[in-house]
C-alpha cells in the first residue's frame, strides 16, 4: 500500500459532481462524507498493490479530487477516518474499504458471513483491513451500444405489466441457450422476447437489477436473497445476471450487455420497468456489514432515532432506512434514477416501500421534496411511475395518496378479488372478508375511492390503480388455489415468515392432487382471478408464469430460492398451454377494444337518452338485466351482476362483464333496449378458447352462466 502526497491531485474542477468521471488525463472523484476527518481514493493495482488518494475536503460536506493517470478498467474504494462515537451516530473505521455510492460497475466477490473474512466485515470495530472480503467499485465509460429504436412509450392505459425475474424466467427455457440462460442476454433472447410478444403483454417489470448482497443469515443457511431486494450499489447493474463471457470482460461489458438486453426489447415494442429499492440497503441493522454508507457517513445517510441516534429508526423491517430527509440522499436517488433513463434506456420504475421514500420527521408527505423533485424532473416526470405504497412505520399504508402523475400498486383490488373468488365464493367456510359485490364494483370501475382525490377531482383517473391479484411477494395464482396456508419450511425459519393474509382456498385438497374435479375447479379460479384483472379499469400486472399455472408449492415468501422452486418450469401441460391461450387471447381483447381500457373515471351520465343507440358510459345490472338499486347492492348474498360499458363511438365496441359469483347456475337476462347484439368473446368457464361460441345474442335473451364464472360480452353489428 502506498499513499500518493497530496501534489499529485488537484481539487476537483466540478466540486459538486458526485462519483468517478472520466475526464481528460484521468478522473474526477467526489463524494459524501460530512462527518469524516480525511477521505482517501483507494486503487488497486493490477499486481494486487493499492494505492490511496487523499482527497480535499469537507466542501459543503463533499471530498473531491481530480486524479490525474486513472483510467477505464481501475478498480477503487474510500476509506473514511473520523470519529468512532456510536452514541452519537458515528462508525469511522479506516480499516474498512468502502464501495462507491455512485460507482457504476461492481466486480469481486463479497466474502460470506460464515467465512472468516466475513466475520471481519461483520465486525464494526475491526483493526482487520476489508479488502481482501470487499468487492471494488470499478471505473466505466459511458455504455457503447447505440439505440436501434425509440423508447416504446406505451401509454398507462394500454399497457399490460408482466413482473418477472431476470433470472427465473429463462433459467430453463427452450429455444434460450444454455449460456444465456438466466441472464440480461437470456431475456432479450428471440425465444424468450416472442414469448412475450405472443402473450401481449407491453412492459417487463423486472425484480430489483441493482447489485445487490445476499444477507448474512441467509449465508450461514446455505440460501441467497434470490429477488434481490438487497441493495449494494444504486448505480451498477448485479453482475451475476450477465453471462459468463461478460462477467470475465469486466464491469464495462456487463454494463453494455444490459443496455444491449434493453435496446433489443425495445425493437420489439417492450418498455423496461426496473423495480428500485432506495428505501434501505445490504448494510442491514447495527450487527451487519459495512460496505458503503454505513462506513462514510452514517448519521447523513440513515434514519437514526433523534434522541438516540445509536439506534436506526427502521420503517422498513430491514435493519436500516434511508433517510429522505436528507437533501444528499434524495440527490443520490435522483441521480441514480437519472442514469438508468438516460444512459441505460430503461422505461420506468416501481419503487418498493414507496411510503419509505415521502417520510419526513412527521410523517408520510405527499409534498416531500423527493416526490416534488421526481414528478417534476424533466427526465424523470416523463417515464412510468409505480408505488408500492406502504411502508411497516406508523402510517405506513398510502395507498391513493402519491401525488400525479404516480400509478399505485392496489391491495384492495388485490385483497377483494381473491376474497370474492375464493374465500366467500367455493371456499367460503363461513369465512367473509367483506368481498360483497359493490366492493367487487369498485375495483372493476377502477377504484375510484381510492385514486380520484386530486385537484380538480379525479385527475389521475383509474390507470392510477396498477391492478393485481398476485406479485412476486405472496402465492403464485396457482397456489393461490391450491393451498389453504403456506409452506415456507424450505426458507429456514420454521415457517414463521411470509404472510398468513392470503384469502386463498385449496379446493377442499391441500397442494398437489389429481383429482379431475378439483383440479378444473382451481383452472376456474385461476381464470377467474386473472381475468378480473384483465378485464377491470385501470393498469393490470400479471406475476410471470401466472398464465402457465407456475406454482412455488406453497411457499409465500420465496426470495431465497435460488431454484427449481422459483424459476420457470416450461415443461408444460396441456391444461397450461390452454391457460396460457385464454390469458392471451383476453390480452389481445382488452388492447383490440378501447372501451376495455379507459383512462379516466366512469361517471354513469345519461348525455342523451333520446337516442337509442347512445349509452351511458357504464351501467349496472341485475341477473333479470333490471337497473341496480340500493338494496340491491346492500344486500350480502348479491353475487350476480352485471356491467356494461360503452365509449359511444362510431365503430367503437361496447362491453358488457357478467359476474356470477354464486356456487350455483344463475339465469342471466342481458339488459333489455335497442343497441347492438352481442358476442360472448371470453368465458372463465371455457378450459380452452375454442371452446367459445361467436353465436349473436340478442338484448333481452336470458342465458344459464354456469357457477363462479366470468363472462365478457362485446358488441357486434348484426
């Protein structure tokens, strides 16, 4: 180790900017660090030797340098000296190599808690250097490929989001070859991007791509945090998702090869949507690693508690949070946010524990100035925007309250389309979780009560509500169906994690069978899940392998699977070929047909009732096809309804949705007036499309639907 004598570097020319630049001659260095006494850039040489810069400083808090001889490739950390002073939230530690929070590429392997370097990086107080154990931040130019094609920009109200892990999806899949399996390349693969094409899907919301670190306990289990949700670097793409000729070129390869994944999705007409996690990181609690933040400013970049700042105030159930009342950790998302639009191409994002990201020292803020910044950032305010919108803190849940033009992950719609379709429908064993039909309304007009308060009233309108049934955190739909509890024994705790809230029912056979009866009962009940997905106003998002019937046999909470039991199985039956060719066939509906995806709120206004061939823009009916009323809707056992939508425009179809909810037949009256006949173009009790009649049926003409079914009618000329 040498230190270079402060002549060799010059004050950075911009003091301001934040992370490792190529410029002229070498690089310009910049970090965060107000509490720190001295900074050094530490390079490692190509012999293993390092070589640390000292850097000037503190200027509003900011070290900074221009260091002359560094080039693309360099591999480099800080080290912070200051004081160590837990109570008063310090934790300097020079004997700790620390990653750049900016650093763009990740290369190296972390040592693990159960080795000895791992215990050293779990040692806070060590006089043990680090770098051994530490991976490096590495110096990268700008990505090389060049885009082929514009950005999709698929509008909110045609688009279909399939949430899907990078490595899951291809890990087995025909056509992808082995060595692209599981990877960026993998994904942008022909084979997996016709996949997607033919379902008809428009976005892929990919599991968190940032480099992220498995957590210690997981280690010492023998598991790995498999969904990532595990921050290490808000800048660097996880290298272990590139393929292995990537990996072995270095950062910069890695780099372009996600840019390169993206630009081919791109031609295909596919938004990427990464789901970013900047409401905590790897560092975990006070016990776990230093690897970053933790090591260069603590007090600045984590919620302490005000009058104990030893102890994190944690929101998030982590360990740590990020503190978003700080100007420089909302400057760090910002940027990070930035530069995966601008030089990585992507689409947008969803923000987990979004709550997290509007926290002030009072409490969840729609007005907190990262939202502010967000919305209004000219890059940023123009791409796709998703909450998670909860946090575990005090006033956590804000669903319906991020400001414009944000869209919300909605557990309501969530909650009470698995509660109609499974808990009170053929499971109901007693059991009610207010699934009543006027609540089932609600979600399939859009959610209105959650989503119209702006101003003025309803601006954001229902494609504010991302609508679904099942995500990567919970049972698969499959299991939704198949299993009345969770069986997460495999993920080492015993079974007490994930959650008991599922409203789900096993049919009356707890996980596998081959009982003919039971099974078709559960294809139903997937059908009719998704299908209330696709067919409800607002923005739908499939979990992937939902349309193929994947099942995680019972485990709720698989973020440590690293396995057969998360990845794809594409060895597919014939009943999940059928599966997968009525969700694409409903997909291709609702994109063919503007009235099944609207932008704004319906607000059942007759403009015109002179004129026979003009409806109101949405309308409820009974099962006899008479008008709802209200004792109608405040009746519990209702579970028959019918809702018809219209756009009132020349060559435009209008839709009607029968819900019969019931475990028995019902006799259904279409509504009787003058428009046009219809067509029945999906039925959740048809196990294949081709099993659909395109027979006319006339207003007025009664039908049997068969019991816990989903119809959708479309009008046709006659």
């Amino acid at each position: 180790m040498s230190i270079v004598p402060p002549p060799h570097t010059a004050p950075s020319p911009t003091p301001h900017r934040l992370g490792v630049h190529l410029v002229d001659g070498g690089v310009t260095v910049g970090v965060m660090a107000a509490h720190a006494t001295a900074l050094h850039f530490c390079v490692f040489n190509a012999d293993g030797s390092e070589t640390r810069y000292p850097l000037h400083g503190p200027h509003h808090g900011l070290w900074h340098a221009y260091v002359p001889g560094i080039e693309q490739g360099a591999h480099y950390g800080f080290r912070a000296t200051g004081p160590w002073q837990p109570r008063k939230g310090h934790r300097y530690n020079p004997h700790k190599l620390l990653l750049d929070p900016y650093g763009r590429g990740v290369e190296g392997r972390l040592a693990r808690a159960n080795e000895p370097g791992g215990k050293a990086l779990l040692s806070n107080r060590t006089d043990v250097d680090t770098a051994p154990f530490m991976p490096r931040s590495v110096v990268t130019a700008p990505p090389s490929g060049e885009w082929q094609t514009p950005l999709p920009h698929v509008p909110f109200e045609d688009s279909v989001i399939y949430e899907v892990h990078v490595k899951g999806f291809t890990q087995t899949m025909p056509g992808v070859p082995e060595e692209l399996r599981g990877t960026y390349a993998g994904l942008a693969h022909p084979a997996a991007v016709q996949y997607l094409k033919d379902l008809g899907v428009t976005s892929v919301e990919l599991l968190p791509v940032h480099a992220f670190a498995d957590e210690p306990h997981l280690e010492r289990e023998g598991l790995s945090n498999y969904w990532g949700y595990s921050t290490m670097s808000f800048f660097a793409p996880h290298a272990a998702y590139a393929t292995a000729a990537a990996r072995e070129a270095g950062a910069q390869a890695v780099q372009d090869e996600f840019c390169g994944m993206v630009d081919l999705l791109h031609q295909a007409g596919l938004e990427v949507i990464l789901d970013v996690v900047y409401n905590h990181t790897a560092e975990g609690g006070w016990g776990d690693r230093v690897l970053s933040w933790r090591g260069l400013d603590n007090l600045t970049y984590y919620r302490n508690q005000p009058h104990a700042p030893q102890h994190y105030d944690d929101v998030t159930g982590t360990g740590n949070t990020l503190d978003f009342g700080h100007p420089r950790v909302t400057q760090m998302a910002l940027d990070s946010l930035r530069y995966w639009v601008t030089e990585m191409g992507v689409d947008g994002f969803r923000f987990d524990l979004a709550a997290t990201l509007g926290r002030n020292s009072s409490g969840f803020s729609p007005d907190h100035p990262f939202l502010v910044g967000l919305i209004t950032d000219p890059v940023l305010g123009g791409v796709k925007l998703i909450a998670e919108p909860w946090d575990v803190g005090l006033g956590g849940w804000q669903v319906g309250n991020f400001p414009q033009p944000f869209s919300e992950w909605n557990d309501r719609f969530r909650d009470y389309a698995r509660a109609f379709w499974l808990t009170s429908g053929v499971g109901a064993q007693g059991r009610r979780h207010h699934p009543t039909a006027p609540e089932l309304a609600t979600r399939l007009a859009g959610s209105s009560d959650l989503f119209s308060r702006s101003e003025p009233w309803g601006m954001r309108g229902c494609i504010a509500s991302i609508n679904f049934v099942t995500a990567h955190d919970g049972f698969t739909a499959h299991d939704l169906t198949a299993y009345n509890h969770k069986h997460n024994e495999a993920n080492g705790e015993d079974n007490r994690d994930g959650t008991d809230n599922n409203r789900s029912y096993n049919h009356g056979v707890e996980g596998e069978t081959d009982d003919p009866e039971v099974l078709a009962l559960r294809r139903r009940s997937i059908r009719n899940l998704l299908g209330t997905t696709l067919l409800a106003a607002g923005t739908p998002m499939l979990l992937g392998g939902d349309e193929i019937g994947r099942t995680q046999r019972g485990n709720n909470n698989a973020y440590c699977q690293d396995n057969t039991l998360s990845w794809f199985d594409w060895d597919l039956e014939p009943w999940q070929e059928e599966l997968r060719r009525s969700i694409a066939h409903l997909i291709r509906l609702r994109l063919e047909n503007r009235v099944l995806r609207p932008r704004g709120f319906y607000d059942g206004i007759d403009r015109d009732p002179t004129d026979a061939l003009f409806r109101i823009d949405s309308a409820w009916f009974q099962a006899d096809g008479s008008h709802e009323n209200e004792d109608w809707w405040e009746d519990p056992g209702t579970r028959t309804v019918q809702f018809m939508r219209s756009l009132s425009q020349e060559g435009e179809a209008d839709a009607l949705v029968i819900v019969n909810g019931s475990r028995a037949d019902a006799e259904i009256t279409i509504p009787q007036d003058e428009g046009r006949p219809w067509v029945l173009a999906w039925d959740s009790a048809a196990e294949s499309v081709d099993d659909l009649e395109d027979d006319l049926v006339a207003p007025g003409t009664t039908l049997t639907v068969e019991p816990m079914s989903l119809r959708l009618y479309l009008s046709r000329q006659a």
